[in-house]
C-alpha cells in the first residue's frame, strides 16, 4: 500500500516551506485572494472580449489556463476541503446566472455549443468533498485539466490538415489528442517523480495507466464535459491503480502480470467483441472500459462477476432479439449515457464500498444490477408478446416499445433477468436466502417503478405525421412528459431506487 507517512509529509513541505504562501498563514484571507484574482480574470475576459483583442475561443482558453493555475495550487494553502467547496459553490451558482442572463460573454460566447465554464466548478467541488485528502492526486488531475486540455484544443484549432473523428458527439483532432496524451504523460511524470518515492518501473507504468486514461476521458466527453470528466476519472484511475497494485517496487513484468490488469485485459476484450458484434457504440465501448476499469480497480470478483453478467447476457439477448424499434430514443446498441445509466449507480457504491467495509453495500450492489437487468429484460421479453402492451398507470393498450407499457412475457422477463444476478450473488459468495429474495425482489419492483415513470414523466413526443415517439428532435413536439426526462434519465433513476428498496428490506428483515 502506498505509504500515507510519505503524502503527509509532503503536504508539511508544502505548508511550511515554501516562503511564497508565508503572507497567507490565514486560509480565509487566502480564499479571498483566490476568489477576487478569479472575478478579474473574468472581467479582464469581457473586456478582451468587448475590444476584439482575441477570439471568443482563444479568449475563454486563456480564462480556463489562469483560473486553472489558481485551482491546480489551492490544495498546497488549503488544509481542509470547506473553503474550496465554498468557492466551488460560488461560481456554479454565478455561472447558472450568468448564463441564463447570457452574461459573461468572455467565458461563455463560443464558436462551438459547450458548457465547459459550468462543468468546472462542479468538478472542483466533487473533487474538493471527496478527494481533498489525496492532495498530491488533486494536484495531478488539475494540472492536466490546465494544461493538457487546452493545449490539444489549440493544436487541433491551429493545426492545418488534421485528421478529426467522432466518439461521441463532438468533433476531435489526431493532433490535438496526441498533444493532449503528451503532454499529459510528461506533467503526470515529472509531478510522481517529485512527490512520490517510485522504482521507475512503477512510475513508468503509473504514469501511462494515468495519461491513457485521462486522455480517454477528453475524447469521450462532450459540450465541455471534459472539465467534469478529467480530474474526477484520472484521480479515481491513480487512486485505483495505488490500491489495486500497491507495492511501489514491482518490474514491469510483475505489474503487466498483476491480477487486477489481467482481469483489465479480459473486460476490454470482452467489451471490444460487444461492440464489433455492434451491441456498444464506439462511446458505449469507451464508456464501459472505463467502468468496467474501475470495478475492477476497486470492487473484487464479486463486483465484476455480476455487472459482467449483465452486460454480456443483456447484449446477447438485444442481438439476438433485434432489439430496435422506431419508439425509442435509441437503437439497440447501448452508448456511452445508457452505459452509465445502467451501471452507473452500481459503479458508485462499488467504490463507496472499498473504502467502507460495510457488507450492506455489496447487497445494494447487486440490487442495482438486478434492477437494470429486469427492466432490460422485461423490455427485450415484451417484444415478443403478441399481445399489445397496456400501460402500467392507464391499464389502456399502447404500441409496442413504448414506455411504460408491460406485458405478460415483459414481465416474467423482467423477473427472470433479476433472479439471474441473483443466482450471482449465490454463485458469488455466501449468503443469506432471505438477502437472494431481496435482490430479486428490490430488482423487480424497481423495474415496476422504472415503468410507471416511463408511463408518466418520461418525454414523448408527436412527429410531423402525428406518430408518438420518445425521439427527440426540431421536428417533433412535445406531447407527453418533460423534455428533460429521458429514457436514460429513467433508467438512472431504476438503478438507484433499488438499493433504496433494498436498503428498507434489510432494515425490516
């Protein structure tokens, strides 16, 4: 394990040796200094903005490099994380205002859709509630967010004859991501090398597990996304990686060998033959990746075991059923929102539940699980039904693929789909029949819930030949729901109503 002797000793170096912070020994006038230096660069911003001396992009690049720096050195002046949320707090609220208002024009008036000025400070605040005590893993994921990232998005701008390709939704550059993975692996390097006490093999393969994945967070992201994605997924892959491999002193061959990579090798595989048999998207697959990464990092053979059994069975059954139809949002390969509106909440206790041994959270895991298997089955099962469905609320008749609708078959699938995680949880490791009950039960009732959401909130809209769909589009009007409230929105919502229910069933039982 990493020594927490070494990261506390370092930030006592920082505290106290460097001369530079000595007129700022009070963390409050220091919050002060920090807050009042970011609103004039803002204002600075407007007026670069309002004379013409640089581009809208140019101008909100150089806003993101200075406030940047000032973030990327707050964990050197703060001991604790209540003045850096404070600040956080602040600027997302200023930041909703402003760009309601449409003021802020220097920050905010782009030659591209993007709401990077708003993503940041709420990454800021995550990283300042739940990371704060890994200073020096802060201080990393920062640097790259001030650095690296506007650098690759300077060079795909300047650059003349640059190849660009589509993960998701934005258009990225060859040149720029490989400026970003660059520049991301010398400033990762030379930041360890000073920090941490690593053989060179482990800071080597450290330093590369980090870029790659942080690089893989930029192109993934989307609309300014990256500002949110980047810190929090590089610290969650450096602070995996310390804990899945902890010994500082393992060659390169030992590290390559370890069991928590092995298994890495395993899932992307797994995850790469998905997409080429067209079950994931080219985002879902890096969207699982990175889940699956994580899981592994974190969870144990429980976690993986599971949630890979959602996964591959689910897309099984989606190809072999055809599951597309022109109801829905989306066609039957699973992108990278589904991805995390399935196992997203699953993801999340699974980390929660490595630094909390309280074995409940493995139950919630598992109940999480269970809820987006039923509903995927109980959707990919209705197909089937002859029968038209009737809505879970009305009791009337609906078209076939439509939220909110259930059938006979839906339903038996959606029970079998929660049996089968957990028969997992059995297969996993022992446990309770009472607890197996539970899984299956939160897991089906949830999928129940996910449905009447479905039939009520969840938006539909009319076509220009008056069809009901849940496609959203300039073409289409809103005829039922809110806009807001997707099919992805539901489905996020399922997986985390199970746990809840399962939590009440193990408080009763």
């Amino acid at each position: 394990m990493l020594s927490r002797c070494h990261l506390t000793t370092q930030r006592i170096i920082f505290r106290m040796d460097y001369h530079l912070w000595l007129p700022f020994q009070n963390e409050w006038l220091t919050f002060l200094v920090i807050l009042i230096s970011i609103l004039i660069f803002v204002m600075t911003s407007e007026l670069l903005l309002k004379y013409e001396m640089l581009s809208p992009e140019s101008n909100r690049r150089l806003v993101h490099i200075c406030i940047g720096s000032l973030i990327t050195l707050s964990p050197i002046v703060f001991n604790n994380y209540e003045l850096p949320a404070t600040l956080a707090l602040i600027f997302i609220i200023l930041n909703y205002f402003a760009y309601h208002n449409k003021s802020f024009k220097g920050i905010h008036s782009q030659n591209r859709i993007t709401y990077g000025t708003i993503y940041f400070p709420i990454g800021y605040l995550i990283i300042s509630i739940c990371f704060w005590q890994h200073t020096e893993l802060v201080i990393i994921s920062l640097s790259l967010l001030t650095i690296s990232d506007p650098l690759a998005s300077y060079i795909g701008e300047k650059t003349s004859k640059n190849i660009e390709f589509v993960i998701w939704e934005d258009k990225k550059t060859v040149k720029g991501t490989i400026a970003f993975f660059i520049s991301s692996t010398l400033i990762i390097f030379l930041i360890t090398k000073f920090l941490f006490n690593f053989s060179i093999s482990y800071l080597l393969f450290f330093t590369l597990f980090t870029a790659i994945s942080a690089t893989i967070a930029e192109i993934t992201s989307s609309r300014g996304s990256d500002n949110l994605s980047i810190p929090i997924i590089t610290i969650l892959f450096m602070l995996g990686f310390l804990e899945g491999i902890p010994s500082i002193s393992l060659n390169i061959m030992d590290i390559l060998l370890s069991e928590k990579l092995l298994l890495i090798y395993l899932i992307t595989f797994l995850f790469f033959v998905a997409y080429r048999l067209r079950t994931l998207s080219l985002d879902g697959l890096f969207g699982a990746g990175i889940m699956g990464t994580l899981i592994i990092l974190f969870g144990s053979k429980y976690h993986l075991f599971s949630i890979a059994t959602f996964f591959i069975l689910s897309s099984l059954l989606s190809k072999v059923l055809k599951n597309a139809s022109f109801y829905r949002s989306k066609g039957s390969r699973r992108d990278i929102l589904q991805v995390y509106a399935n196992g997203g909440i699953a993801l999340l206790i699974c980390i929660v539940g490595h630094f909390n041994n309280d074995p409940i959270l493995i139950y919630l895991f598992f109940s999480s699980v269970a809820a987006a298997m039923s509903d995927t089955w109980g959707t990919e099962f209705g197909k089937l039904s002859k029968q038209r469905p009737i809505s879970i609320v009305s009791l009337k008749p609906v078209n076939h693929g439509m939220s909110g609708g259930i059938t006979r078959i839906g339903t038996l699938g959606s029970l079998l789909g929660s049996c089968i995680i957990g028969l997992t949880a059995w297969l996993s490791m022992p446990i309770q029949s009472h607890i197996i009950y539970g899984i299956i039960f939160s897991g089906l009732l949830a999928s129940l819930f996910d449905s009447v959401l479905g039939a009520t909130v969840q938006g539909k809209y009319k076509d220009q030949n008056g069809e009901i769909t849940e496609k959203e589009n300039e073409n289409n009007s809103l005829f039922q729901g809110y806009s807001l409230i997707n099919n992805d929105t539901v489905n996020l919502l399922n997986t985390t109503i199970s746990p809840i229910i399962m939590y009440i069933y193990l408080f009763l039982f």
